[in-house]
C-alpha cells in the first residue's frame, strides 16, 4: 500500500462555505470578496488553535482536517460565535453566514490532501445545515454526546448526493440544551419546588438528591491544582483581580440561558464600579462559556487571582443561584453560598453576592469605592424579563433583531413605566437606528434616542450605561466636549468595563489627545484579554498621531488585520516611513474597495471627526506619501 502513495486513516473533517455567497457577489463583489478573505483569516487561525490544518479553500469552501472530532466541533461552535460577533458590525445586507457540517469517517491521504466518503459525507452535511450553523452526523454525534456541553436535534436519516446509504444527521445547538428528537429525548428537569403532581413530587426528590451530591462537593470540593504566577499570561494587578465565569443554566429548560447569562453580566457590572477591584470584561470571560479547562488555566490566561462561579435555576416565580468564589493561586474555595428567593428580589441577590465577594476581598475596597447605584425592588418581573430577551436580541446586530429588541423593552414599559433601564435600552434601540442608517429619518432618531435617556434620568437613573449612551448622542451631534465629560462620568462609576476604557481612547483620539488615548486602550486591552480587533486598530491610530509609525506598523501587522481601516493605516504608516512599494499594496488594496477615493473627500470626512487639524493634516500627509491622491 505504501507504495500506492496514499494511506487511509480516521479523520473529523470540517466542510464549510459561504449561505447566498453569488447574492452577496452580484450585490458587491469587492466588499465580498474583502470579507471572505478577513473571514476565511479567522477560520484558519481558530482550526490552527483547535489542532486542526486546513486542507483546501477554493472561492467559498473552506475543508479542514481534525484528529479528534471534539477539536472539530469546539472549533465549528468558535467559528460560528466569532463570525456572528463580526457581522454585528456590518450592514445586514452584507453580513457573511457560513455553514458547516462535520463528519467522522475514513479518508485517503495523499500528498497532504485527502478524498473519500468521510470528506464527501461532510460536505452534504453542510448543504443541511443553516446559515450560521452546524450540522454533524450520527458517527460523529457518538463520539462529542457526553463530551461537550452542547444540545442537537435529530434530523433523521438524510439521503444525500452520491452517498448509498443514508446519512444520520444532527443539528448542534450552540448552547447547553438536551437531545431531541429520537426516542431518547429526556424529559424536561422540573425545579424542586414545583410540587404540583405525584410526578413532578418525584422529580422534586430527584433533584434534592442530586442538589445535596452537589453540595456536598460544594463542601469538601476536590483539590485544584494551583496556579502558577511565573506562568500567568499578564502580571498579576496590584490588586485583587477576579473574572465572573458564565453561570451554568440548570433550570431543565435552555431557553432560560440568556437568564443565566444576565445574572453573570450583572454581577460582573456591579463588582466594576469598584476602582480598588481589578475585573475582567464579560467579553473575555465567556470566552469560557462550556469550556473544560481548569481554574489554573483559565486563572493563568487571563492573569486573575480569584475565579466566581455559579449555576441559576429558574422556575415562573421563584429562582435557586449557587455560588463560589475559589483563590486560584492557593487552589481554595473561598466561599460559597446558595440563595433561594422570589425572583422579584433578583437585585437583592446580585447585590449580596457583590458585597460578600467584595468584603472577602477586602473590606477597604467596599469602604472607599462603593458607589451605589439604587435599584428598587421590581414591581413585574416580567418587565424586567423582557429587557433581558431584548438584549440578546440587541446584541446579535442588525435592522431586524433592533426592530424586534425595540418591541420587547416597550413591552417592558407597558408593565412598567418607571423601569429606567427600559427607557436607556429602548434608546439604544434608536441610536442605532441612527448610527446605521436603518431608517431615512436619521435626525428624529437621534432625537428619539436623546428624549429617552432624559427620560430615565427623570426618574432617578444615574448609571455608567446612561452616561456612556449620553456620551454617544453628544458625540453624534458633534458636541466632543460635552461626550467627554459624559464618559468621563461614566468611567467613575464604572471603572473596570474595557468598552468604557476603549472608546473613551477613541474620543481622546478624535479631542488631540493621542499619546493620552493610548495608556486608557492599554488598559482595556488588559481588563478584555481577548480583545476585539478594534483595540490594536485604535493603539495603531495613537502610536501614527504621536509619530509612531513603526510601532503602527508592528501591532496592525501582528494584531489589526482584521479590522476596519487596516489597509489605510498601513498605507500612510509606510507613506512616513518612506517604504513606498509597502505602502502601494495597501494603496492598491483602498482604491479596490474605494476607486472614487480622494484626498480631499477623505478630507472632509476627517473635519468632521478630529478636533485637531494638525492630526488631520498628518493623516493627509501620509496618505500622500503613500500615493493617494
């Protein structure tokens, strides 16, 4: 056989393309090509990270091979979060959804390429799936079913092209969730204190026994291994620094997740308003949502020293959250508590937690930084409820999940019209209308989004959310001033969120503030270890204003590719350098995207951002250089 030049061997292979990529090329073929290239840069890079390679990526498929099917999916699921965050800062018209199947199944190898039914079975696995989804099949299914902490609904038997038999097929759901589908369906875990039939009483009892297993691991917990500080990824803050993991959903019911996942927002909201604490951002930490590492690795990754974590389970009125606080350096549960309550003194919960965390910590820091933002007792959970759905919606991006985010925090308002948070939420909701163009009448949502954050200042709101919504209608009305002093509010009582520390860089960028701009986006790059691409971008855009220009070019060429702007600041960062034939790639690459590019629109544009014209003139300058004319 060795002389065949091929071998056969098991593989997880990984089959995606592009749902409606010739819509997407007929409607503009340079922004799509532009885009799959920016996409197609992340896959590689998450395979690479899941242990896999990538086989082949002809126009819009992209083929990967993985040795272990686990690797794949986690993979797949990665790809499909990244991907969908990214297309939340696109027009919806624009947005770029693969699909993926994954199958496990023998391959011939040969000169590092590979062909067969387990490449082939893959590929029409893909056709079924949906835009933004995965499809795997039943032999794959076999090996990830009580591997990873996802949920899949049967599909059946599927006849596909060029296969004999049919392919057993499932659709992964991206969150925790059960098996549907087939006969081994579970039935759906009922809370212990719903108590309303002999079979409820039952499974009432099972879930006692099962609750007091898991205490009891609560109360004599197994060893965990130490972190190390030599291997810490960051240098530990000279503070306390904590990460709130995502809490678990154990409500027996998956469509509660945005439930528990609001619970951990929420806590991670409150423990930042305190300047003596150091916090890891929401965005990093659910970095770790499902996954099995260790708190000595997630603790060495994010360069923490304390790890809060928990499980929420829901049901109608009442509400169970389990908490604990472990010292990853000395392996100790430092604390741990539940709480039974009615779910209408949900705040009551988060601000118990908050203080007990916070006073283990170290009673100073809640002395001499608690800045208290009051919240009364809900009068309508499902007010509150809706706010909740509403920013899941609000957080997927695009005209439609805006429309429909809008009808949800108004809903809230019919249940509720004093519920402050309801009326910043619903003028997000216009604001964006406004910043996106989704709607012609630009001015009167603008206008819309400013009489709604007045009104939840009216009734006594006075949150670091406010400030920074306040600080962005200012900043949209072209009063920098006014957006400063907003956000510098909102940075005092907030202090640890790294969009609040990010974007107030992006404002001293844009006041002439440049070489200020940059220690505040360092610093949100510390507090959000797996920062979005924006934030290389933004240090570029500082280090090219204070004449940085090498050190521009190094961390958008390590870190900003995949941002907006890449090309432009490459293109005059080089235009100062005096490396013209770098800077003409880059040239070539504006004017692709841009061919009625001119220096004196780009101009025009610029006045109406930057306060300094003397940043201005540099930006001209360097793009001249560079070739633009």
């Amino acid at each position: 056989m060795a002389e065949e030049g091929f071998k056969r061997k098991l593989s997880a292979i990984l089959s995606a393309d592009v749902a409606g990529y010739s819509r997407l090329m007929a409607a503009d073929e340079a922004a799509t090509v532009k885009t799959l290239g920016t996409y197609k840069e992340v896959m590689s890079t998450l395979i690479m990270q899941h242990r896999g390679r990538v086989i082949d990526s002809p126009g819009d498929n992209l083929l990967a091979e993985f040795t272990s099917v686990v690797d794949a999916v986690q993979c797949g699921v990665s790809v499909q979060k990244e991907l969908q965050a990214r297309n939340a800062e696109l027009p919806e018209k624009r947005r770029m959804e693969f699909r993926i199947g994954i199958n496990l199944g023998d391959v011939i190898e040969e000169q590092g390429r590979i062909y067969g039914d387990g490449v082939n079975i893959a590929a029409r696995l893909e056709a079924l799936a949906e835009p933004g989804g995965i499809c795997v099949s039943k032999t794959a299914f076999d090996h990830i079913e009580s591997k990873l902490p996802l949920g899949y609904q049967y599909l059946g038997e599927q006849t596909v092209k060029n296969i004999a038999k049919p392919v057993g097929a499932y659709r992964v759901v991206m969150e925790p969730r059960v098996t549907v589908g087939e006969e081994r369906a579970e039935a759906k875990v009922l809370p212990f204190w719903r108590r309303k039939s002999a079979i409820a009483g039952a499974m009432a009892v099972l879930v006692v026994i099962l609750g007091v297993a898991v205490w009891s691991v609560y109360l004599r917990p197994p060893p965990i291994e130490p972190a190390s500080v030599e291997k810490m990824a960051y240098p530990l803050p000279d503070k306390p620094s904590i990460a709130v993991l995502p809490f678990v959903n154990l409500s027996g019911d998956p469509e509660q997740e945005y439930f528990a996942d609001a619970i951990s927002d929420n806590i991670t909201t409150e423990l930042s308003r305190f300047e003596h604490l150091f916090v890891i951002a929401r965005h990093s930490a659910f970095v770790y949502k499902g996954s099995k590492k260790t708190v000595r690795q997630i603790s060495q990754e994010l360069g923490v020293r304390y790890l809060l974590e928990g499980s929420v389970q829901r049901s109608e009125e009442q509400v169970r959250i389990n908490v604990q606080l472990i010292d990853a350096l000395s392996g100790k549960h430092v604390w741990a508590e539940k709480f039974d309550r009615n779910i209408s003194n949900i705040f009551a919960i988060q601000d118990e937690i908050t203080q007990t965390v916070v006073g283990t910590l170290g009673e100073k820091i809640w002395q001499a930084s608690a800045k208290a933002v009051t919240k009364k007792p809900l009068s309508d959970f499902k007010a509150w409820d809706y706010i909740l759905k509403g920013r899941v919606h609000l957080q997927r991006g695009g005209k439609q999940e805006n429309a429909t985010a809008r009808v949800l925090y108004e809903k809230a308002l019919e249940l509720d019209p004093e519920l402050s948070d309801a009326y910043i939420n619903l003028a997000w909701t216009y604001y964006l209308d406004w910043r996106w163009e989704y709607v012609d009448a630009k001015s009167e949502a603008l206008d819309k989004a400013e009489a709604l954050a007045k009104k939840a200042a009216a009734f006594g709101e006075n949150s670091a959310g406010l400030q920074f919504l306040v600080s962005r209608i200012a900043l949209g009305r072209g009063r920098h001033e006014q957006a400063l002093a907003h956000h510098e509010r909102a940075l005092e009582l907030n202090p640890n969120d790294a969009e609040l520390n990010a974007t107030y860089g992006f404002l001293l960028i844009y006041a002439g503030r440049s070489e200020e701009s940059l220690l505040w986006i360092q610093k949100a790059m510390r507090l959000n270890p797996y920062y979005p691409a924006i934030y290389p971008t933004l240090m570029a855009i500082g280090y090219y204003l204070t004449k940085r220009n090498r050190e521009a070019v190094e961390i958008l060429v390590r870190e900003g590719k995949l941002s907006v702007g890449y090309h432009q600041l490459l293109a005059m960062s080089y235009g100062q350098l005096g490396l013209l034939d770098e800077a003409q790639v880059h040239v070539k690459e504006i004017l692709k995207m841009n061919p009625q590019f001119t220096l004196s629109e780009f101009r025009a544009y610029a006045q109406k951002i930057y306060k300094n014209e003397t940043d201005i003139e540099h930006i001209i300058d360097g793009l001249r250089k560079a070739g633009l004319k």
